[in-house]
C-alpha cells in the first residue's frame, strides 16, 4: 500500500463484443489499492461489460489483466472470487425466497462441528455486517419482503462479507434514501483506507466528486478521458461521455411561469388497510393540477411506490378510506386497466421487472397498452401499430435501428424512453412515474426533463416520485414529502431548495 | 446509442433460430426421401397417399398442439388435454348411440364441455394463483374419471345408421376422405385449425396481449392488459380444442373409448418444443408447431415403412426433442444482459 503508484488491478487491451456488436475495445484501465476510481460513460458505453469482465462473468475475447503484478485468467466468477474481486450489481442477484443471512453467505455457509449449516453463526455474522454499514434489516427476513433499496442494502453487505481486495460496485445508491447513501460513503471510506481497490460506477456526478480519486470515462466502448475526479466538474464529464457540450438544466424556464390548471387528481386523506407487503398510505393528502409537475419525495419505505401503485390500481388491495378524486369523480381504480381507462397512466419503477418485456420488440413494447384501441373488431392494423411505434419512438428521440429490435436490445435510456412513449400513447390525463431516471445516462435525463416539460405544458397532470433530491428540486413545480405513509409536508420548489427537501424527508422540520 | 447495425450473417442466423424447425422439417423430409423405400420405381413415401397419411397421422396431436402453443405462450402448460380428448371421445360416442341425440347437438355439447372445463381450469389458475402445472394435473385426474364413469369404464362402439342407439352416418365421414377421396378430413379439419391460429396470433390485439403476457406478465398487467381475462380464455380455448380433437379421433375409429388419448398431451408439447415455441412464454409460433408435429409425424412415418420397431421410434423422438430444445439454447442473444 505504501506505493502510491502501484496499481492493484491493471487491465490492458481488453475487448469484448456480443453477437457482432463491439461493447468494449481495446481498453487499458488500473485501479490502485486504496483508491475509489469512478467509471463514467452513458449507458451502453460499455462500463459493466468492462466490470463483467473483471468479475470473472464474461470473458474477455482478447487483453491482459494482472492482479497485484501477476496475470490472472477471469474466465468464471469463482476465478474473481479466488484472485478477490467482488461486485456489487447494479441488477440485483438474490435469491427472494431466502433470508438475508442465506444470501449473504449463499455457497460459503459457515458449517458446525457435525456438517450442518451453522445458522447462528451466519445471523450473528450477518448482523455484525449488517451494523457495519448501517443498515437495519432482520437478518432472517426473506429478500423477497424487502424494497429494491434494501435488497441493494443487502448486496452491499454480501460483498463487504467477502474481504475483497477489488470491490466494483455498479451504481450502489440508485435505490438508496440520502442517509443511506451517507452510510455507505462512511462504509467506502474505511476500505479505502484498509487499501481496497474500488471501482465506482454513478450516474450521479454529485456522488463522484465526493468520494472518488481519480475517473475515466468510457465512449462507445473506448476510453476517452482521464481525470483527477476531485477537480472534475459536472459539466466536463457530461461532455466527455456525450462526446458534445450538454446542458444539464432541467426543463425548460419558458414553462416556470405557467399557472396550473383546474385539479386533475386530489387526495384527500387516504388511508388503505392491505392486507400485504410494502407501506400503503396512512393518511395522504396531496393534489395535482392540469400542466403541474408535483414531486413525491421521502425515504426508503415512506410509502411512495406504493401510493402510485394504489392509485393506478395496481397495489395489493384492501380497504379505503379518504378520497381519492379524478377530475372531480370519485376513483377508485381496482385494476390498472380500470385506471387507464380513467386517464391514469404509471411509469413503473424497475422496467426490467415490471415495465418491459425485454425479448420482444420495440414495436410491442411500445403499443402495448393501446393495441385493443387501434383494433377493429378485434383485429389489429400492423400499419397503424407501426405508426404509433414510430410516431412514440420519433417523439421521444428513441435511438433504434429498426421498431422490430428488441427493446432488450436498447441502452437504458432508450429502454426508458420506451416505457414512457406508451404510457403517453393511452392519452393520459393525469401520467404517475416512479424513479423515471434510474440507471439512466446523463444524455437521456437531460431529454426525459424536457420532454416531462413538453409533457406538462400540453396539460398533463404530473405525479413524479423519486429519490433524487435534485430532481425533485430541478423539474417539480411542487414536492410533497412522505413519512411512513403520510404526507407530512408540502415545499415549493421555487423559494425551497435541496436542503429544504432532505430535510424535510428526514424529519428536521416541525 | 451508437452501435454497429447487426451484421446480415447475424440477422440470417437469428432467422435460421426463428424458423429451425421449418428447416428441421426440410431436412428429415428430405432424409425420408433419401430413405424411402422403392415400390413399382416410385418412392413409396412421397406417394399422395402416403404424405396424406402422414397429416392425418399426426391431425388429432395436431390439433392439441395448437391449442397448447397458446397455453404455453403465455407461459403456462395444460397436462389435461390428453384425458379431455378421453372424455370427448366417449362423451360423443355416448351421446350419438345411448342417448340417440343428433349429431350437431352431440357435437355442440361436447365443445362446450371441452370450452367450459379449460375455462375452469384457467379461473383456477390465473385467478387464485394456482400454477397451470397442478391445475391440469388435477384436471387430467378429474377428465378421466367423469370419461370412464360416463361409459361405466366401457368402450363404446359406434354403429352408424337411422335406427335406435345408431349414430348419423355423417359422423362416419371423420373416417373418410374428400375431394375425390384424396384428403382425409381430420387433416383437413387440423389444417383448418392451424390456419385459424395463425391468422389469429398475425392479426388479433388479443395476441399482443397473450405474447406480452408470456414476455412479462406484470409489465403486461401493468400496461392495461386484461390479464386474467386472456389467461382464462386461452385455457378454454386449448379445452376446445381437445374436445375437438376427441371427437375426430371418436370418429376416426367409430369407437369412443374412455382411455383414449393417454399421453396425448405430452406428444402436443414434444410438437410445441420442437416447433421453438420458449417453455418459458412469449417466444414462438403456431407454424413452428404445426412445421413441429409435421417434423414427428415424417420421422414416425419414415421410421414405419422402413419396419424399423415402433418403440426405436419413441427413442428418435425422444433425441429429436432435446436436440430442438438445445439448439434454442445456442439462439445469438440479441438482447443485454
């Protein structure tokens, strides 16, 4: 460690393609021991395919890799494991039906004397790394209880249990609350400093600035640029992973003035007694006018989702009470069908799980929720289908070849754009999104915000939930903050900034 | 994103993997033909009669296939096809003989039945969660058991005429063939099937939502799809089609037996698996199916007129299906994982 320059991980000339399309070539990258080094790059750069490669789950079709000096051959993750390179993934691998403490030391459980799984030992020792990060979590719960946010709590875990010497970890913080995110930066400050090698993999160049050393950014496969990470601005990064200058203002200013329109949606005190998982709303009160942008901020298990869940009636059901009004009528939407024939459209938040079906294509992705509207006696026009997709694709500036790729095929942003062109194909009149940037490059946030801009300014009535205080600050008109299913304050984005929002979620504001 | 377009040798082997068990078809055709056996100087298997034969052979497995393409589809299995065509068969024998009803009545009911106990099985399912796997297995149970008490466990003959206990003699025509005695009617009516399903999945918004159920359920759900509606209806349809295959095969042998089509439903699904059709949803066609059971029905054939032993045959098919499933497996990725 006492070399500063010695570099732990040297890869060199790596290249790697997929069925004819190039992810990496000919890459050089290091990482030092002690050293946290941002990856940057829009999606599809090729950053996890590089990572990939060097945790041992794709092999490299060509170039070297040295561990500590020695050349080591990554050709399955066991190899990683052994040479001590652990990820953390950006797509979470659990198994849901196992507790947290089966999965933290799923394969390498810790025996007793006669053979057996040693299971005290394994919940004493996940609690103890439980504590380390600061997370509270019953080590004995079932993944499968738990939110995205935490499940991701529980890989950051695993991989601590794993006394890497090379940590990767591919955009820890998307599905963490702020002082989740706070914990983890103590927990990645510490192994730096007990000479771990960890890479860094965020879209948030907040994030970078602050806890990485040094960055490189990788292009269309290729590394572009290099850079002293505490010096970086936002903006040269923006433009090297762009490859042009970027402008990373939100929506457009001309829409600030406009005043919003008749209620669209309002909430009136909604309680739902479920019988189920999550955190329904416990007394929410919150309303939605034409052509306003209203944000839903608050913590990990504040009952976000699930509000826009019971709202398009997607949630687990139960029994209401309160009022939830749609242009003034009684709503009560029991499945999302019902919703979206009321005017109800829901961006959901993990598209891979819940949003797209990844093999099919572009085209039946996007005219999904509208194909039984542009039938005629129950049979589809494949010109009009064509249409609407290309029309969806073209307005949303979808980077495709052909509507008849897959949408698997797509970078996350485009996958985004996607879902969020069939929403708007129904013609909603009041659009819900949760998390509608996660894992989504600088490039297609900065076009999401203006197009939720455009969105507005056509009347729609935005709902938008997310855990980036920024964004919330940056597109919202107005942010309602949610604790523990309830509604628990109202700030207005023009005179309240970030600090304001954090501080509210958190509980700081009387 | 700024990837390079797929290449054209990529896009020809994506369409090879779409298309394999067309291509399966081409080559085991061809090999019967290389293999046929030489009567008069004309190859025995590519006699009219023969290839005729060979549709007609397969025309109830056929017909089950198709409708377990759609089960499958969207992600789910049907194992009571085989004991439904059991109970159609007997159902219909029953009711032209004993019951002296007539034959568009019979043969009404008995669809109906066959509609009516998919559609049980597809509420039980989709609507309290059930997995289609144990459904179907129970439902297989309960088919052959209302088959064999229906008869009291007896075959039952038919005997065609305008007497008591004697069936229409229209019903005999499942035995026959048309157009100048050339095409056997089972294999026109499978035919007919077939085409009904593909124009079916080509056109209708109903199979977008049967695809998008099969390519993520809780997306499709999601995105305004009456999921539990199209479930149900696709379990009734697959139970049509069983019905309907058990009355061609009552008619086929003017015999309704309550054992009939035992293992039925596993040949539909080696038909459906060899015709590409993902055991996992969303992924597939009804003319891989049909190309699929054409696929098993040239091979049995084949096998046949060369006196090679039936129970080789089931060895064959038995490769046949692993082979087909593997070479799904070998597919290029197209998408990012």
């Amino acid at each position: 460690m006492g070399d500063e320059g010695a570099a732990l991980v040297v890869m060199t000339g790596v290249s790697k393609a997929y069925g004819g399309v190039r992810a990496v070539r000919d890459v050089d990258f290091a990482v030092r021991a002690g050293e946290v080094h941002a990856l940057l790059g829009e999606n599809g750069a090729g950053k996890s395919t590089l990572m990939k490669v060097l945790s041992g789950q794709v092999a490299a079709e060509r170039g070297e890799i040295r561990i500590g000096g020695e050349p080591v051959r990554l050709s399955r993750p066991a190899d990683a494991q052994r040479a001590g390179i652990a990820m953390i993934h950006q797509e979470l691998d659990l198994v849901p039906a196992l507790s947290v403490a089966e999965n933290v030391f799923l394969g390498r459980e810790p025996r007793t004397r006669f053979g057996t799984v040693d299971r005290r030992r394994m919940l004493a020792e996940t609690r103890r790394l439980l504590a380390r990060s600061g997370v509270r979590l019953d080590a004995a719960a079932p993944v499968e209880l738990l939110r995205t946010g935490e499940q991701q709590l529980v890989t950051i875990a695993k991989a601590l249990s794993l006394d890497a010497r090379v940590l990767i970890m591919d955009e820890p913080t998307s599905a963490l609350s702020p002082p989740e995110v706070e914990q983890l930066f103590a927990v990645i400050a510490e192994l730096r400093a007990a000479g771990v090698a960890l890479v860094y993999i965020s879209h948030r160049m907040e994030e970078i600035g602050r806890i990485a050393d040094r960055a490189t950014v990788l292009r269309n496969g290729a590394v572009v640029a290099e850079f002293d990470a505490r010096e970086l601005t936002a903006a040269q990064a923006a433009e090297a992973m762009v490859g042009r200058p970027v402008h990373l203002m939100f929506r457009a200013d001309s829409r600030a003035s406009a005043e919003p329109g008749a209620d669209v949606l309002r909430v009136e005190n909604l309680v739902v007694r479920a019988d189920a998982g999550g955190r329904p709303p416990d007394g929410i009160s919150l309303r939605v006018g034409a052509g306003e942008i209203v944000g839903l901020a608050g913590l990990l298990g504040s009952g976000r989702t699930e509000l826009l869940e019971t709202l398009f009636g997607g949630g687990p059901g139960g029994h209401w009470s309160g009022q939830v009004l749609l242009r003034d009528k009684d709503f009560h939407p029991r499945t999302p069908r019902k919703a979206m024939r009321a005017g109800v459209a829901f961006v959901p938040e993990d598209r891979r799980l819940s949003g797209l079906a990844l093999e099919h294509s572009v085209l039946a992705n996007s005219v999904l929720s509208i194909v039984d509207r542009l039938a005629r006696f129950g049979v589809v026009s494949a010109r009009r289908e064509r249409g609407a997709a290309r029309g969806s694709a073209a307005r949303l500036g979808v980077k495709l070849t052909s509507i008849a790729e897959p949408v698997g095929a797509l970078s996350g942003g485009n996958q985004q754009k996607v879902l969020l062109g069939r929403a708007l194909l129904t013609g909603p009149a009041l659009l819900l999104l949760d998390e509608p940037t996660r894992g989504v490059d600088v490039g297609a946030k900065a076009e999401i915000y203006r197009l939720l801009g455009e969105i507005a300014g056509e009347g729609v009535a935005i709902l938008l939930a997310s855990s980036e205080p920024a964004e919330l600050v940056g597109v919202c008109d107005r942010v309602v903050v949610l604790r523990a299913g309830r509604s628990v304050h109202e700030l207005d984005t023009g005179s309240a900034g970030e600090a304001e929002l954090l501080a509210a979620s958190m509980g700081d504001v009387q | 994103m700024t990837e390079a377009p797929p290449s054209r040798a990529h896009g020809l082997l994506t369409a090879l993997f779409k298309f394999q068990s067309l291509f399966g078809l081409v080559a085991v055709f061809v090999a019967a033909v290389v293999l046929s056996p030489v009567k008069g100087g004309h190859l025995v298997f590519l006699g009219s009669g023969n290839l005729l034969n060979v549709v007609r052979a397969i025309s109830e497995i056929g017909i089950l296939a198709v409708g377990m393409t759609l089960v499958i589809l969207i992600g789910g299995i049907d194992l009571s096809v085989g004991s439904v065509v059991g109970l159609a068969s007997v159902g219909v024998a029953e009711l032209l003989t004993v019951n002296d009803w007539g034959l568009v009545p019979s043969v009404l009911l008995i669809l109906a039945l066959g509609l009516v106990f998919g559609l049980a099985q597809g509420i039980a399912s989709a609507k309290f969660g059930i997995q289609a796997f144990i459904v179907t297995l129970a439902g297989m149970q309960v088919a052959r058991g209302i088959a064999r008490m229906w008869s009291d466990g007896r075959g039952v003959s038919i005997v065609y005429g305008d007497g008591p206990r004697q069936a229409p003699v229209t019903f005999s025509l499942l035995g026959e063939r048309t157009f100048n005695g050339v095409v056997p009617i089972p294999a026109l009516i499978f035919v007919v099937v077939a085409v009904l399903a593909v124009v079916l999945l080509r056109v209708s918004a109903f199979s977008r939502h049967l695809y998008a159920i099969g390519g993520n359920e809780k997306a499709a759900r999601l995105s305004g799809v009456p999921v539990l509606r199209v479930k149900v209806l696709v379990f009734g349809l697959c139970g049509l089609l069983a019905a309907l295959a058990g009355i061609v095969h009552a008619g086929q042998f003017s015999f309704g037996g309550p054992n009939d089509g035992a293992g039925f439903e596993l040949s539909a699904i080696a038909a459906v698996v060899i015709g590409g059709t993902s055991l996992s949803g969303g992924r597939g066609s009804v003319l891989g199916t049909v190309a699929g059971a054409l696929l098993v029905g040239v091979l049995d054939n084949i096998l046949q007129l060369n006196n090679v032993d039936s129970n080789v045959q089931l060895v064959v098919v038995g490769c046949v299906i692993v082979f087909a499933a593997g070479l799904q497996r070998l597919r290029p990725a197209a998408i990012r994982t």
